[in-house]
C-alpha cells in the first residue's frame, strides 16, 4: 500500500509520542517500530526521526539522554515528559476525528488490521 509523504509528515509526531509514551527509544528503534506497527507501509528516513525529536526536545515534550551500549557504542534515548504526554493527548483528538469521520462514512472501506 502507498502511503503519501504528506501523511506520514502529518502523522509522525503523534506517531512518535505515542511510542515515546510506551518506552523510552533511540531514533533507528522509532523507525523500526513504526515500519513493524504499520506492517511495512509506514516508512520514515532516520533523518526525518531525526529533525522530529530535535522539534519534540525543543518544545520541551522529549528530553534525552546518553547511554553506553556494550560498554563503547553511546545512544541517545528519548523518552516523554509530562508536556509530551499532554501534547499527545492533544495529538490524537483530530486523529480520532478523522478515523470516525472516515469510518461513519465508509464503514466498509477501512481495514481495521
């Protein structure tokens, strides 16, 4: 299936928050668990990870911090602040919106898997 670049852009930053909200990740850990959530149709490049946590920290939604793997290999983790968590909730109202809207209106046409 075909996803538009506008709607993975207009999607990814609940997309984010609501991982972030799960469990604290790295920025190739989001990219990964986004494309397995979507079944392989939702595709982000790490340089679009990228740019959305550097938005996110800015806002004060995420914070990060540093962290040795095996001893030598440093990552940057991310994980969700109170604000975040608010943000998300704020994120999701249209989503929920559009996802009703849709379905009242075509209840046969969206795949619930």
């Amino acid at each position: 299936m075909y996803v538009p670049k506008e709607l993975m852009a207009a999607s990814i930053v609940p997309l984010v928050l609501s991982l972030l909200s799960r469990q604290e990740a790295y920025g190739y850990d989001l990219v990964r668990k986004i494309r397995e959530a979507s079944g392989g149709h939702l595709k982000c490049r790490d340089g679009m990870i990228y740019q959305v946590l550097h938005r996110l920290k800015k806002r004060g939604w995420v914070r990060s911090k540093r962290t040795l793997v095996k001893g030598t290999v440093e990552r940057i983790y991310y994980y969700l602040t109170p604000a975040g968590a608010r943000a998300l909730n704020e994120q999701l109202k249209p989503w929920a919106c559009v996802y009703l809207t849709l379905k009242r209106i075509n209840p046969k046409g969206l795949a619930e898997d």
